[in-house]
C-alpha cells in the first residue's frame, strides 16, 4: 500500500504509537526520527550534530538558571514568608484566602516559570491552610492547580524562552507581551473563586495585631523584591533574559545564605539534584523536538497539515478556533515545551498567511497550553495537587471546571482583542 511506504505516515504513527504506551515524550520524539531517518535514508550522521545544536543556544541557557532559581527560591523559604504575608493581608474576609492563593500563584509563576513547581511550592503551605480556614479542601487544591497553571503565561516564563527561540522573536518582548494576559487571567480567576467562596460562606482566619503584620512584611520583602529585580532589570535594559535568570540564581542564594540562614550544604545538594533531574528532562525534550520538528519539516508533514487548516476555511476567526480547540486538546496530553517544538512549525505558514503577530500568537498559545495543564485526563497540574492533598483527582477536577471555564473566558477576550497582549511591549519599544 502507498500509505505504508509514506513516511509522512510513519512520522505521526511511530511518535503517536510510543505515546500511547506511556514512553516518555522525549524518547518517542527521537525514536520516531531516528527510525523513519534511518529507512528512508536521509542522513543519519547528522542527527547527533543537530541534537547538539538544538540545546546549544544561548537563550536556552536561561532554562536551567530558571528552574534553579526557582528551587533555590521554595527551598529556603521564600514561598513560605510569601504567604505568610498574604494570609495576614487578608485575614477572615469572604473569599480573601482564595483570592490570595491566585495572586500568590500568579507571584510565584514569575519566579519558578513552572505551574507543576508552583503548585508544590505554594500547594504544601496553602492547602493545609485554607483547609484549616474551613475552606473545602478539593476546592482549595483546585484553585491552587488551575491559578499555578498562570506560572507558563505570567513572565519569566520558559514556554516563552522556547517560543521566542523556535519563531526568532525577542524573548523580552515575550515577557513584555505576557503580564497584560497573565494579570486578565487572573483578574477572571479572582472574581469566580470569590463568587464560589461566598456561595459557600468560605472565610480565613482573623489577622494578627499590627506587630505581627509587620513584622509579616518584614520576612516577606526579600521574596517580594525577586520579581522587581528579575523583570526590572530585564525591561530596564541591565541584563539579557539569560542574564536574569543567572541573577535570580544568586538572589536566591544570597538570601538563603544571609538573610535567612536557611541554606546548608545538604540542602545546597538537594537543591542541585533536583534542578539537574528537571533541566535534563526538559532539555532532552527540547533536543529531541527539535530533531522531530526537522523531520517534518522534511517530509512535508508540516506543509500538510497547515494546508489541511487552511483549506478548512477562508475565515480567520474560525481558523483560529480550530487551533485553539487542538492546541487545548493538546495541552491536555502534552507538556508545553514538546507541543511548542511540535506545533509552532506547523503552524508557522498559518501565522504568516494570515498577517497574525508571531508575539500575539505565541502569548495565545501559551494561554492554551496553561490550561491544559490543568484539564483532564492528564492535567500535570492536577495531578501534583492531587498527590499534594491526598484527594483524588476526581475529587479536585470538580470544582476545577468553572475555574477552567474563568480561564477560557480570559483565553477568548486575549483573541478576540490582541491589542491586550501587544500594548505593552509596544509602548517598552520592544517590537
């Protein structure tokens, strides 16, 4: 049969198949390669150059930086004092804890630049919190996994670092473009999550005297301080987004080791382990893409597909829900990083077809993959939470619906009026 002897054909089943069977991401990625290469001869000797090649960028560097920084961060208890002075700024009024689990999921988000990290980082001090507060402990876990999913949109984020290194476009401008969508999702989250709480009658617990709240601020102001520093000095022109990230790193540092005195050589270690298990895991992810992501540009996969959306319909508007109905179908299987690599070449005739701002673009399908995140049947995020809480995840998807539902109504707002996404990194002259 001429479909058997395609290799268009064995691109998508031998990485479809693998994935199927539970084989990591990374691995069915670069066996499909490797395979179809192989047979059909396209120059196998070249992989391992291009493997290399793929990670060997500068802007990628920012990725480990991040992760570490964000580690560093949660270790020495930085998301710890954060809450701690959330919970005294909001004491018992309706729906004030879980309005501030959003905002510090948010604040978090533009630490970490992961919504699984935020979610253990903040979810092991939050949901024992608002559980005590009397909040319903599924419902407290939800609102953690659903807002943590904010940490891929929410600068500095490396879904952008990958994005902006895959479409060539300026890692800051991505920044730029994502605090206006980040704060909307939010803002959605914040006004369903205090609906729900006051429904419900949930409340927190009555602040401390003044003493106690200032001396809250007190523990908290170097945390607060890591987000100023890292975007300030970016959109002030001090340092790159790789720079930043390094910066970050001895932040961190710096106050773990004297400031708070948390910081030891056993933590130090377990600090390093964990960031060199997780860079190693999404860089081998974005090799292994990046190969795939040749692959089909090679054998006319991307070309295929792209004319198949485009042929669909001559409509902008319907073209663009078609996307964002696969790109969420997506997210609820994929990893971010991986359907970035897979995707955006896809879809990259698509945007330029349509006269569509790559930066827009990129900001809107990183509002999908966030909610894909949280949205069954893997739904990382949920998963974290679950495992955090001790719940099920039946029991915690639940009440996630009509937060996922607050987060499409922001993702439809973002696509409908792109001057939102592009209106501040315009007016910083990065575009």
């Amino acid at each position: 049969m001429p479909l058997l002897k395609d290799p268009v054909f064995w691109t998508l089943v031998l990485f479809i198949a693998p994935l199927a069977v539970r084989v990591p991401i990374g691995v069915a990625l670069g066996m499909a390669t490797i395979v179809v290469v192989w047979v059909w001869d396209m120059g196998y000797q070249m992989l391992s150059y291009s493997f290399y090649a793929g990670i060997a960028k500068f802007p990628l560097l920012a990725i480990p930086f991040f992760i570490l920084a964000g580690i560093i961060m949660e270790k020495v208890g930085i998301a710890e004092r954060i809450v701690g002075l959330i919970k005294q700024a909001v004491g018992d009024i309706t729906g004030g804890l879980a309005v501030a689990t959003v905002v510090v999921a948010a604040f978090w988000g533009a630490v970490s630049g992961s919504g699984p990290a935020t979610v253990a980082a903040i979810g092991l001090i939050l949901i024992p919190s608002m559980a005590g507060a009397g909040y319903d402990k599924a419902f407290a876990t939800s609102v953690i996994a659903v807002s943590s999913g904010l940490a891929i949109v929410i600068p500095p984020s490396i879904a952008f670092i990958v994005y902006g290194d895959i479409m060539q476009q300026s890692v800051g401008a991505m920044f730029a473009a994502g605090v206006v969508p980040g704060l909307i999702i939010a803002a959605f989250l914040c006004v369903f999550v205090y609906a729900i709480s006051k429904k419900h009658g949930y409340k927190g617990q009555p602040r401390g005297d003044r003493a106690v709240v200032l001396c809250a601020i007190k523990d908290a102001a170097f945390g607060l301080l890591t987000p100023v520093i890292i975007l300030g000095g970016i959109y002030g022109g001090v340092f790159t987004p790789t720079e930043a990230a390094a910066v970050a790193v001895f932040y961190g540092l710096f106050v773990g080791l004297f400031v708070y005195r948390t910081l030891t050589f056993r933590m130090l270690y377990e600090i390093l382990s964990e960031s060199v298990v997780s860079t190693a895991v999404v860089m081998l992810v974005v090799a292994c893409a990046g190969l795939y992501s040749w692959l089909g540009a090679t054998v006319g996969l991307i070309d295929k597909i792209a004319g198949i959306l485009l042929s669909a319909s001559s409509n902008p508007a319907t073209i663009m829900l078609m996307i964002n109905i696969i790109l969420l179908f997506a997210g609820m299987l994929l990893d971010a990083n991986s359907i970035m690599y897979i995707f955006v070449p896809i879809l990259t005739p698509i945007i330029r077809a349509l006269n569509w701002d790559p930066v827009w673009f990129g900001v809107m399908m990183t509002v999908n993959l966030a909610i894909g995140q949280v949205t069954p049947p893997v739904a990382v995020n949920l998963f974290v939470g679950a495992r955090i809480s001790g719940l099920t995840m039946e029991q915690i998807s639940r009440p996630a619906i009509p937060l996922i539902v607050a987060a499409l109504l922001a993702l439809a707002l973002l696509c409908v009026f792109p001057s939102l996404t592009l209106f501040l990194p315009r007016t910083m002259g990065l575009m």
